[in-house]
C-alpha cells in the first residue's frame, strides 16, 4: 500500500514515521512545501507524550532528541484568574499509576482506575478524593486528585530539575507524570531526521495546487510546477489550508461563536550569554487575561507566548497588543506579536474515501485544550497497535470498517474536547470584564454548571453520558478555576480514609525531600545539554 502524507509540520512528521517506523512493508512518502513554514507554535504537549515518543517513535534517548527541540520536561502547570479572580493554582502533571498501589493488597473489586473509576463499591479515586478535598479537613495535603501528581508537584514548587547531578531520574515512573515543552518550529524536523528518514519515508517536495477526485476518493494531486502525484491512501496534515480534505464531502462542525478564534504570539529569548542557564520554572503557566487569557511555555532556549481572545467580542487587534505588552513588560518589548486567526471547530469524520486527516486540519478549537495533537497520537497509536493499519494495507476491502471505527473515535475525542472547554470558560466566576460577563451569561444561559455537576455526582454517568473518562477533567478544570464541584454522594469507611491519607502523605514526604536536594533548574538545562551529564540513556 502506498500512503502519501501531504505536510511536514509537527503532525505530519509524526504521521509518516510512526507509520513507517511500525508498519515498514507500507510504502510512506511525505510531500510537503518547504517554502511554507509549519504553524510554529504549539509548544506545551500532553502528559500522553512521553510513553508515544518512546513506544511507537522508539526515541529512547530523550537527551537526543529534545537536545536539538530545545525541549524541556514539564511538570505541571500553573493557573491564575482563570476562572476565579485572585485565584492562583499549581497544579502537578499527569498521573501515575501506582496509584493503585493504593488498594493493591485488597480485594481486587476495591482496586481504583482512575479513568474507569466504578470498580470499587465505595467509589473511584477521583470520588474518595473530591469527597475528603471538598471536606476541608485536609488543607493542601489533598491539592492533586492523584497521589501520583504530587511526584512533580514540589518540583515544581522549588523550580528544580527531575534528574539529579548522577543522572539519576527522580519521578517515580519514567513514562508517566510528566511530559515535554518542545519548539514547535524545529520538532517537525528533528522527528523527519531520527525517525522518519532512517526507517524509510520518502521525502518529496512540491506546492498541492488542486486536487482530482473520483467520487469521495482523491484519484491525483496536481503540484504548481504541473507534477501529478498518486497514492492509495493520502493523509492531509497541511494545517489551517486544509489542503485535500476542502476538495472532499468531510462535515465540519463548528463551536459557537463565543469560542476564542485568535491569538497573538511572539517567542521571548533568554538573554544572558548562554541561553541554555535562564529557564524561568518547569510549569508551563496560563493566565486569565482581561479578554481571553495568555500562555506561556518554558523551553530550554526562550519562552513561547501567547494571548489568546475572541475577535467578535474584542475586533480591535491593538487594543489586546496594548493589553499584552503591558502584561509582558517593558523588558519583553522586542519582537513582533504575530496574529494567527482560525475557525473554531472540527470535522466530524477523521476519513472520507480515501484520505485521513490529522494535526490542524482535522480540527482546533482554543489553545487552552489544542488537542488536535494529542487525538491524532492517540488515533496513530490505536491505528498501529490494534494492527488495523497492517490489516489496511493487506486487505483494501477492509478500508469501510476502518473508516467507520475511526470516524467514530475521532468524534467522541472532539464532542469531549469541546464539552471541556465550555466547562473552562463558562463555569467562571469572573464577571469584571465585558469578555468574562459574556462567557458568565452563556454558561447560565447553558446550565454549564450544573450539567458539569451532574455529571460529577451521578453515580451512573457511563450509561447517562456514555463517557468513561470526562470524570478527571472536569474535576481538573474546577479545581484550575478555584471552583468547587458538589460531591459524589458517597460513603468513605475510616479504613479507607485513612489508607488515602496516609499515601498521600507518603508521597508528599517522600517527594519534597528529593525535590528540595534536586538540582536548580537555572544550572539544569547546560549541563543536561553538555557533554558532563554522566547519563546518556536518559
Ligand atoms: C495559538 C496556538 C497555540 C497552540 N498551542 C498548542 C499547545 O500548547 N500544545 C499542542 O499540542 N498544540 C498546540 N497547538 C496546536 C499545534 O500548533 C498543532 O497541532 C501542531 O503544530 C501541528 O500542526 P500541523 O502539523 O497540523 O500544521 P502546520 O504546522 O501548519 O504544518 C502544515 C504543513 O503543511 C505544508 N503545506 C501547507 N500547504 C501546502 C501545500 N499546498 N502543498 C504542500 N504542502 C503544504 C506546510 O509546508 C507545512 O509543512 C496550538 C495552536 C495554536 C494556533
């Protein structure tokens, strides 16, 4: 089978050699215009990332590769005004399993999973946890609704590094609970370079001027220079133009017209004479801004920035530069802000005929959840792993149910996304700007709030809401925002309380001591990138 992935940003690269890499007998070619430079921005990835990097792209040495993107591991993230005026919240990464470590010794009923959450008769994790927190009785010892989360949490806190001066990693998992800050313009590339070159992707280069199709099928591309190009199956990852998939019968769906559809960004350099010595924390942060709200990413060589804000309820583009330089400050003027602008929303099919999408042009909605990433190696990985990409590529008859398995998916990941970020903006306790009094009234108007409730406190959510695992993000998202969801209506037996408290206080002991002995994160990056760092399977 011949596969043709037109692009080469971040989501194009990764498609190629994660084929290419796991299914070699598939022919991959990866054409893309080098005079059109990928999207460059994109920069803080989810907490998913390290276990594909390592398992489907089989990068094992991360000082490798994140060495030439500048990368950085993140540990978490910090909020502030998000949802809440004043309101400031670290919150450490993702969690780690061994968690389960928990109720491991019990009856395996009783044994907690996170995401599925109903095994145990008393309740999931995340309602032990939302019971005891919302309780009070445990002040900041019940920050994180995963004990594992406290495993970055003090990294965080004292701004130090998760491998000591040995080379010896510090996090309790080596694939889970954190994930990496890369510079989107170079990863692409440095992917192509490790991965997608050696194991066999052809590389071709050409401008898709128009597209000829057969039905719902593409039949050829036709580049500028008067080339055709034909393949089986063809994968569109030419972002925002969305360059075959506009030419096909896919159905877009599109967010309200209160969702954010701009944001100006700018890269901000560590001045100093070596670039590498200046990180200012390991937390990627987001700020609720007067008009929307503002990231901004830590990477190994500068910091990636942006405001993001909602061009029908603020038209004047000057007006949030103003509002964002000065935010940044007079130290940070250099520089242009650049505006990037989209339409919010996403396709409802990942596949028509015989062309996939993923990375930008499948869909985004805001930048707060920019997953289109994050589901497109979450398709990739399933794609390869449940061998239905092999089975494709022997049986072409196969190609309905394939399409129709991921189309699937593909929506449920988008319509979660999309509840997600309602919850984000719309549960808001703010009301001092026109922009947050706006998204108050729509939540209001759409029971935001108490459908997020709801969800939290019915014990039946699986068969009501057909989700398993929108649970820990809304807990996630209030608790980022400074607000209290209503409890799970659950009893807790004192010997569980105590088993929970107990871990949670291991971990937080345990974790503050090797993080207050951990190496600053302003010396961290140079010798980690330099030639002295004694481990180099790290
Ligand atoms: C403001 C903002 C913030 C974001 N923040 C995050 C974040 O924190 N985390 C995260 O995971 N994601 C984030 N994203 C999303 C992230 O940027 C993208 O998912 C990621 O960069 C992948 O982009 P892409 O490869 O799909 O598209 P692009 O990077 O735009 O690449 C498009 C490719 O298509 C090629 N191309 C275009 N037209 C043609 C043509 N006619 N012929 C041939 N080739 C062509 C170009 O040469 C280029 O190689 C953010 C996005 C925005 C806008």
């Amino acid at each position: 089978m011949r596969l043709l992935v037109v692009g080469a940003g971040t989501a194009g690269w990764l498609t190629a050699a994660s084929i290419k890499r796991n299914c070699p007998h598939i022919d991959v070619t990866l054409l893309h215009d080098p005079s059109i430079k990928s999207i460059g921005v994109g920069e803080t990835l989810v907490w998913s990332m390290p276990r594909y990097f390592h398992d489907i792209l089989g990068l094992k040495s991360r000082r490798e590769w994140m060495k030439r993107s500048n990368a950085t591991f993140k540990i978490g993230m910090s909020f502030q005004n998000m949802g809440t005026l004043g309101a400031v919240v670290d919150s450490a990464y993702a969690p780690d399993l061994s968690s389960k470590w928990l109720y491991s010794s019990q009856d395996p009923k009783t044994i907690f999973d996170y995401q599925y959450g109903h095994e145990s008769a008393e309740g999931s994790l995340l309602e032990i946890w939302i019971n005891l927190h919302n309780g009070g009785k445990y002040g900041d010892l019940l920050q994180s609704p995963f004990p594992g989360l406290a495993d970055g949490h003090y990294f965080g806190e004292y701004k130090t590094s998760i491998i000591d001066k040995e080379g010896n990693w510090l996090l309790s998992s080596e694939l889970n609970g954190y994930s990496y800050n890369y510079d989107a313009s170079e990863v692409g590339n440095v992917i192509g370079e490790l991965v997608g070159r050696p194991f066999g992707v052809k590389e071709v280069h050409g401008n898709v001027q128009s597209v000829v199709t057969e039905g719902d099928n593409i039949k050829e591309l036709l580049l500028s220079d008067g080339r055709t190009i034909t393949s089986d199956i063809y994968v569109d990852c030419t972002g925002f133009k969305k360059q075959l998939i506009k030419h096909l019968p896919f159905k877009w769906h599109s967010c309200d017209e209160y969702v954010n559809n701009s944001a100006l960004v700018k890269p901000i350099f560590y001045d100093g004479s070596d670039n590498r010595a200046r990180l200012p924390s390991n937390r990627s942060a987001m700020y609720g801004q007067k008009n929307g709200w503002s990231f901004e990413v830590p990477l190994a060589h500068r910091t990636g920035n942006g405001y993001v804000f909602n061009s029908r309820i603020t038209p004047d583009v000057n007006q949030i530069a103003d509002e964002y330089n000065e935010f940044l400050g007079p130290e940070n003027k250099e520089g242009d802000l650049r505006l990037l602008q989209w339409d919010p929303g996403y396709y409802k099919q990942i596949m028509v005929g015989n062309c996939m999408t993923f990375g930008l042009a499948w869909g985004f909605i805001d930048p707060y959840s920019a997953n289109n990433l994050a589901h497109t190696i979450q398709m990739l990985q399933l794609m390869i792993q449940s061998g239905d990409m092999d089975r494709l590529s022997k049986n072409p008859n196969f190609i309905s149910d394939f399409r129709n398995k991921y189309n699937h998916r593909g929506f449920q990941l988008w319509d979660n996304v999309e509840h997600r970020l309602e919850s984000v903006f719309r549960m808001t306790n703010r009301e001092d700007t026109e922009y947050w009094k706006i998204m108050k009234d729509v939540g209001e108007r759409n029971n935001t709030r108490e459908w997020v409730n709801e969800y939290v406190r019915e014990r039946d959510r699986m068969t009501k809401f057909g989700n398993k695992s929108m649970l820990h993000t809304y807990i996630l998202v209030a608790q980022r925002m400074g607000i209290k969801l209503d409890n799970a209506p659950i009893t807790i037996s004192e010997e569980t309380e105590k088993r929970f408290i107990d871990y949670f206080m291991k971990k937080k002991t345990e974790n503050e001591i090797k993080a207050r002995n951990s190496m600053p994160l302003k010396d961290f990056y140079k010798f980690f990138y330099s030639d002295e760092f004694p481990n180099q399977h790290i």
